[in-house]
C-alpha cells in the first residue's frame, strides 16, 4: 500500500465547499487502498484577515503572539477537513504543531523545523485514520508557538513525508503542474511531466511560485518525490524527483522571471581587498538577502560594485549604502527599482553549449538590454529593465522551442 | 502584593477596541503592583462564527473535532491581549490549553478541568509578566483538545486562581455585580456588595446569568474569593465569599427566574416501590437533567408524579414517558412547556420564619397560581405559569423590601 502526503493550500480550501471538495480527493485515494497523510494551510484569505486583526490592536505586534495568532488559521482547517472525512467513513484526527509536536527553532516568523515526532501519526496511519496536520507552524524550544513563515505549509509536507517514509509528497494547489514559463505571460506554455530537484530550485529561486523553495530544498535532501498538482481538476501534475540518469534531460526546462528586484550600484570604490565586505557587511547585518552581486573590472585604482535585492529592501539599502560611500571619496551611488531578472534553467546545459549565445541573440534581436548575468551549471540568469520582462521571455521561450506541440 | 486572576467573558473581548480597553484595565492593576493572569474567553460572536462554520461542513461535526475548531476562538483572544498588554509596557506572554496544560476529562463539549500546570505561570508571575490564558479549553486524556462548555471560562478562571493561589478571582462581564433581581424586569433591583457561595449557587442554578454554576461550586469548593464586575464602567462589583459569621445574613437576598422550564405529570400510576425510579430511568439514560420533582399523596392506590425538565427537552421526554404510560393502563400524561420558575434565595432563612407565608401570600394576592414548590435550607423556589413570571418578580422583590433606597 502507498502512503502518500497530500498538502492543500489556501485557495484549495477557501470554502466550506471547498472544503467538502478536498476531503472527497482525500477520500478517493483512500478508497484506492492508499494511505494517506493530510498538511493543510489556513483558509482563503484568514491569515491575512488575522493579520488585519493584529494591526488593529497593536502596530507592531510582539512576534511571539502574532505567531500564535497566525497559527489558529490552519487549526481551522485541520478540524473542517477531519470532520469531512469522518462524515464520509473515513476516520481522521487533527494535529496542530503542539500536538505532535513538530519542533523548530525559536525564531518566530521563520522558525526551521528541526523535528516532527511521528510516533501518533504512524499509529494513525497503521489504524486506518488520516492525520490531518496544521502546516506552517511549529512549537519552538520554549514550548512557544512559532511560523515558518508564508509558504511554509510546503515545507511542513515534506517534513512530514519525511518524518512517516511517505512515498510521495503531492502539493494540491491551484494551477495543474509546473509549465515552461508563467502561462498567464506566455499562452503557449506547456506543463512538464517532470522536473528535476535542481531545475526546480532555479525555477522556483527565480520567482516561479508554485513551491516554496525549501520545500524542494528538503525534498532534494531527503530524496523525497514531490508531485505539484491540481486540487480543482484532475490531472497527473509535475513530479519533481532526482535526474533520472537514463533519460536525456532538456536542454532547456523552462524560463522563470521576477519583477521583485532592485539593482544597486556604487561606482569610484578603491580597488583593495576587503572592498566587497565592507559593502555588503551592512546589508547582511540588517538580514537584507542580496541576490546577484558582479565587481567590473578595476580602472584607474578603482571599481564598481553592483548587486540586486528585494524590491522592498531597496530604499533601506540606499540608505545602507550612503554611510559606506561617506567613507569613500568620490565614490557614487546609482540603482533603479524598475529592474526584473529572468531565468533560463535546465539540465542539459550541463552538457549542451550554446545557451547563453542563443539567450543574448534572441534578446539582442529584441532590443532588450541586458544590464547584469549571473551564471549556475543549469542557468543563465540576466536582469533587464522592467517594462521589457514579458517580451524577453515570450522571445525565449519561442527561441528555445519551449511551445506545447 | 496581591495576585489576582481576572476573567474577561466575549463581549468585553468583541472587537479590537474593547481588546485595547480590557489591556488598559490589567495595565492599571499592574501599575498599582498587584500581579495579574489574565483569562479570555472567545471574542464576541466568534464562537458561533465557529459554529456556523462547523455546520456548513458537517451536520454532525465530530465531537474531537468540534472541540479543536471552537478553542481557536479563545486562542485568538489571548494573543490579541498579550500584544496590547506588552505595547503598553508590561509583558505577556499568551497560553492554550496545551501549553500549560490545561488537562481535563475526555468528554469533549462538558469536559471537566482536573488539573492546571502552574510552573510557567508562576515563572511569568514572579517575572513581572502577564499570562493570559485560553479560557474553556483544556487537553484531554489523549493529548485532544477539549472543550469546558459554554460559559466555561468562568470555571477555567476560577481553577486557574486555585492553581497559582490567587487572592482573588475577577470575573469582568457587561454587567456591575449580582443583582437582587434581574434589572431588565424589576427597575428598582439593587446592586448587592457580596453575597455567600451558597446564595450564589441558588441564584446561579435559578437561572441568573451572571456567573456559570460550576465556577461558583469549584470557588467555593476551595475558598477563593470570586468578584463580579463591569469591564465596561468602574465600580467595586459583588464581592462572592464564604459566609462571614460575625454579620447577620440578609433573610432574603435576591429572586432569580428562569423562562426555560417544562413541566411533565403522569397520572395514576401504581403506588409501589420503584415506580419513581421507572419514571425517572428513561430520562437519566438519555442524559436528561430533571430538576423539581413531586409526588402527591397516593389515592386509591394511585399515585401522580410531576417534574421538570429544560424546554428544550420537552418533547423528548414526553416521548419518553408515553413508553411508561403505555405500561400502565389508566395512567395518563400532562404538561406544559409554558412554565417559568422562581427562587427567592437568603442565607438568612435558615434563622427566620414567615418567609415562605409571605411568598405564598404576596402570589395570592397576585392570583398567580403555583403550581409546584421546592425548597432548600436558604430558597424557595416555585414553577408558575410563564405570562405571570415578571409580575410574580416583581410583587415578590417589593414584599420583601429589596428595592434600593
């Protein structure tokens, strides 16, 4: 018998008739004869209803108690859904973190799981009955409630899928699969049958928002196949699992972008070493995640430093960054928030050159500046203007011969 | 430095105002140095939201599961209240029932608290910090949540001043204390300073709302000081107390009423030993709470046998007891579900006479007819037909000169 995780997220149960929806998809693997473990996110909009909440109350609420507000979101869930099942002969318990407990670290907000004691699940499990999991949360190492933060629900099924040796790890949600670009932007995009952990990292790294990053990262970890699937119509999904060595992988997979980005500049900065420290020391210390980070070539004594953060982290950055020009004489500080990066990923580059001529003469053809690259074995990243993203990447995905036949 | 537990029920908790206006009055308890744990039931309607929600996906929700929806309720609760409080500078930190634990019996919906663990209170206490905690929820046997009942809060407050040995257990509510009669029929009713645990039972068990029967028999059970009081307007509230020995009771406290009565009368059944019991029996076993009873003198071997039961039950127990009719041939059924019962309560009837003249005496002067009496050490209390409650309330309120002066 196969035992599989099935993970439903907000939009798949934003309805008490959604939520009859979803336990009749649990109910029919279970009438197959599979077992099967349910991770549920909050309903619909709650968690954002339960923000609202907090700010009415306070404007910056203590970290520890928005968490344990937050969490009640997917309490809710796990009791609809387990009443649903028990109503139609399927016996099913839910668990929020505390109950099983699924252990973290203490940071709220983004705790890491470090745990899930399965001990209740497994005899669940061997019972007959679902368990039915709250994702997203966690009990930190006081005995306090803590979140993985948004996302995190996929994080929670594949630790969990880890935690019981599940077979599969399925994400229901509300598009059918991963496609060779966003299908909302390119409308002959194709859905791929499957995908590998490490294209997956790049596409989803890349701002294609169908799985949350670590989610594939501890999936990819502990080897554990992740299928992304439709909870509104029924369809076979993506598997995301290990390169199948046997099987040519694609050149190409698909064309990831993101418009969440913000290039920064400094130029006239003295070419010594320790230079590129003293820059982003301030910016790691106020845990401002920097992307892509390129240093020309020194000129005269000196050189330029560009790097790419959050669109959200770039006016903190400005700011940042005046006290190390300060420091600097003539040194200058330029950037723009209307920047975008895409992302060619796949595979077979490993094995196939071309790619990157192929990327800079298909965007040469469309006028398309490209103002930096950043390179991996699977992918070619490049930042381009913003208002030009969706033309680079239909042009991509039409050179690459991505389009469903 | 005194410790006290202060109670807060859904309406002082209904929206974020009133969360911000419960914070300022445990701020200024803590300001004047008393040490405070907070606990909170469910915000306003929020349970029944629950409820309606439950509905919508199950017609009979699984009890386990029930439980676990409707305790998010007061989760939520607790969280807001801790962040206001930490805002205005005096930290708190939120509990569930499964944190602290809260543990209980496994009868989900009535479970009954056995025990609270006090050490992370008393660590928060002795730290300078608020707990608040989730009020009518506790963990069962099995690690599930449980539920206390509706009204239970009062009950989880009470047992949480007995674990971390409160001098004095609040229960802050939308009204100033106990009355000596209910405001709303009897427009001279009269706030009164205290009353005994044992006239509190009597007028909780009439029927006056203000305080849950099972927090006034665990209070007085182990001697904790209860107050009622206004979390909307100051004012010193009704001090609930064992009786002080050194002041003279009052011969008559209050009158309670209850709408919520049906009386049931089987006629001419056998006068042998057991036939109380074969009455009584159907209706224990479908958990059915009989309150009055009374059995006439037996005539020509033949005797009746009344009693009441919440309207609610009414129908049910009449089908109950056709079963027994139906075994006795002569016997007959009669009833009413447009009864009303009254008590007039008073530590002081134990020393005085004419109590019960004067009550039977003031309804006659009325023309209302009683239809059954029962009585106990300190309450009268008698079922009259339901259109002349108010006026028998209100008779009974002047005869005993309880309006305030």
């Amino acid at each position: 018998m196969a035992l599989i995780v099935q993970k439903f997220g907000g939009t798949s149960v934003g309805s008490p008739a959604r939520v009859l929806a979803v336990a009749d998809l649990v109910a029919a693997r279970r009438a197959e004869g599979q077992g099967v473990a349910v991770v549920v996110s909050a309903m619909g909009d709650s968690t954002d209803r339960l923000l609202d909440l907090a700010r009415q109350v306070s404007a910056t609420p203590a970290a520890r108690e928005l968490d344990a507000l937050l969490a009640t979101g997917e309490m809710i869930s796990t009791s609809l859904i387990a009443m649903a099942l028990s109503d139609r002969g399927w016996p099913a318990r839910s668990y929020n973190a505390l109950q099983l407990p699924v252990t973290t670290t203490g940071s709220h907000g983004r705790a890491r799981i470090t745990a899930i004691e399965s001990a209740c699940l497994r005899a669940d499990l061997a019972a007959g009955i679902v368990p039915v999991v709250a994702g997203f949360q966690g009990r930190g190492p006081d005995g306090s409630i803590t979140t993985i933060g948004r996302g995190g629900s996929d994080t929670s099924a594949v630790a969990l899928a880890v935690a019981i040796g599940a077979d599969e790890c399925q994400i229901l949600t509300d598009v059918d699969g991963v496609y060779t670009a966003d299908p909302r932007v390119v409308p002959d995009a194709r859905r791929l049958d499957s995908v590998s952990f490490e294209e997956m990292l790049e596409l989803a790294g890349q701002g294609s928002r169908v799985l949350h990053l670590r989610s594939v990262e501890f999936a990819a970890r502990y080897d554990i196949r992740l299928r992304v699937l439709s909870s509104f119509r029924p369809g076979p999904g993506t598997l995301i699992a290990k390169e199948d060595p046997d099987v040519e992988a694609p050149v190409v997979s698909g064309i990831a972008f993101n418009r969440d980005e913000a290039e920064i500049t400094l130029t006239g900065l003295p070419d010594r070493p320790g230079i590129a420290f003293e820059v982003l020391r301030p910016a790691a210390a106020a845990e401002i995640e920097v992307d892509m980070i390129v240093v020309n070539a020194p000129r005269d004594g000196c050189v330029d430093f560009t790097f790419t953060v959050h669109r959200d982290d770039y006016q903190r950055v400005l700011e940042l960054m005046q006290t190390v020009a300060a420091s600097h004489p003539g040194s200058a500080i330029t950037g723009s928030d209307r920047v975008a990066k895409l992302a060619v990923v796949g595979s077979g580059m490993r094995s196939h050159a071309g790619v990157a001529a192929r990327l800079f003469e298909t965007l040469a053809q469309e006028k398309i500046n490209v103002r930096l690259v950043s390179t991996s074995e699977i992918k070619i990243a490049v930042l381009v203007e913003e208002d030009d993203i969706e033309r680079a990447v239909r042009a991509l995905h039409g050179a690459y011969g991505l389009a469903g036949k």
